[in-house]
C-alpha cells in the first residue's frame, strides 16, 4: 500500500490550482469595446519607436483594436512623418478622420478635430484610456509611461525636414534620433504650457526601448477610428 504524506498531497493540490488558474485565465475573454474610436495603446511595438514606418504603427493599432472587439474600423495611428527627397510629410491631425471619438468606456475624447487641437481637448489621465478600458500610468505613478509618441507639433503639424523628431519617420530604435512626445496626462515637471499638452511636450532622449523609457514613456500611441 502506497501511503501518501499531507506535505505531498498539499504540493499535488498547490500544482493542480495553478495549472487550473493558468487555464482559466487562458480562456478568460478579452474585454470588448466594439463601440470605441480612440485609445492609447496598452503596449509598445516590439522595437521601440521603430515600427518599419507609419504604416506599421497603424497596424499595431488595428492589432489591439481587433483583440479588444473593434477590428471593424480603419484605425491609425496619431503620428507625423517629416518629408524626404521622395516623400511629403504627413500631419497627424490629418490622418484620424473628422470625428466624434469616444474612448473603451464611451466617453467622448473630441468632437472634431479642431476640438482636439484646442484648449478644449477631453484626453487626460482618466478619459485617455487603453483599449482594455484600464488608464496609462501617469506621472505620480513609479513606472511612469505618460510619454505618447507623435513626432507632432500642438497643432497636429508635422516638423520640418533637417532635425529628427519622429524617429526616422518610425524605422529607428536607437540613440541616434528622437521623437516628439505628448503627455496624455497633461502634467509637466516644469512650467509652461507645452509640458501639459497632450501631443507635443518635449522630445525623447532617443529612440530605443531603454531610451523612450528613461524619459518617461512605454513607447505607446494614440490611435483613432477614422470614420
């Protein structure tokens, strides 16, 4: 006869749990917000600011936007590109539609994009939420990720070609290049008007993961449903 001791069956029924707790969170569903048409996004490409360009960032859009149940729009990512010998620059504020836009929880962000740019703009620390519906760690948080890429002026402009403020257009991830960031929590360590706006605050210190995270960000986007 096999005798077994009450350490033992304790460790088969603490491996048992974990293994059930595991699968459970496995087949948990995703929260759905079919209804949305702006959020942050919640993580990070996988390069830093590198997304292989603006159209990649756009797909790391659609790819949150899908798990989250709104797949069925045309989302894109809130970034300018500066122009080169080949290509024009392309202004964020003119590339996210018309508008309304509401966040995961139907509170309205914007009515238009003129609302947006403006003093009246709604994102902050509890509108400016993820596409999971939770909120972005602010400033008074220890992991601070309030740093939201652009490459954009206040106005939703694109910069002029010459200094890099977009990361090479959003192919670098390194030291060499930076980006223009906004602060979705309109809070500033110093003074002045443009530590409190949402998309342009103050460039990274470069391009990397390490780099983008040392200024205060996650290398996270604002996306918007374009309608």
């Amino acid at each position: 006869m096999i005798k077994t001791t009450i350490p033992a069956m304790l460790t088969a029924a603490v491996v048992t749990l974990a293994f059930t707790t595991s699968a459970d969170a496995q087949r948990r569903p995703h929260p759905q917000f079919p209804d949305m048409t702006f959020f942050m996004t919640s993580k990070s490409g996988p390069d830093g600011a590198n997304f292989g360009g603006i159209e990649g960032a756009d797909n790391h859009c659609k790819a949150l936007a899908t798990r989250a149940g709104a797949g069925n729009k045309e989302w894109r990512a809130y970034l300018s590109t500066q122009a080169t010998d080949d290509k024009p620059a392309i202004n964020a504020r003119d590339r996210i539609g018309k508008g309304p836009w509401v966040n995961a929880v139907g509170v309205e962000v914007a009515a238009n994009v003129e609302e947006l740019h403006s003093a009246n703009s709604k994102i902050n620390v509890e509108i400016g939420r993820a596409e999971n519906g939770r909120r972005i760690p602010s400033r008074l948080y220890v992991v601070n990720q309030h740093d939201i890429l652009t490459g954009s002026t206040a106005e939703g402009m694109a910069y002029p070609p010459g200094e890099d403020m977009t990361c090479g257009n959003w192919t670098k991830n390194g030291a060499d290049g930076k980006a223009r960031v906004g602060h979705h929590d309109r809070m500033s360590g110093r003074p002045g008007p443009a530590g409190k706006s949402w998309n342009s605050a103050h460039n990274s210190r470069g391009c990397s993961a390490a780099l983008l995270k040392r200024s205060g960000g996650a290398g996270l986007l604002y996306c918007f449903a374009v309608k």
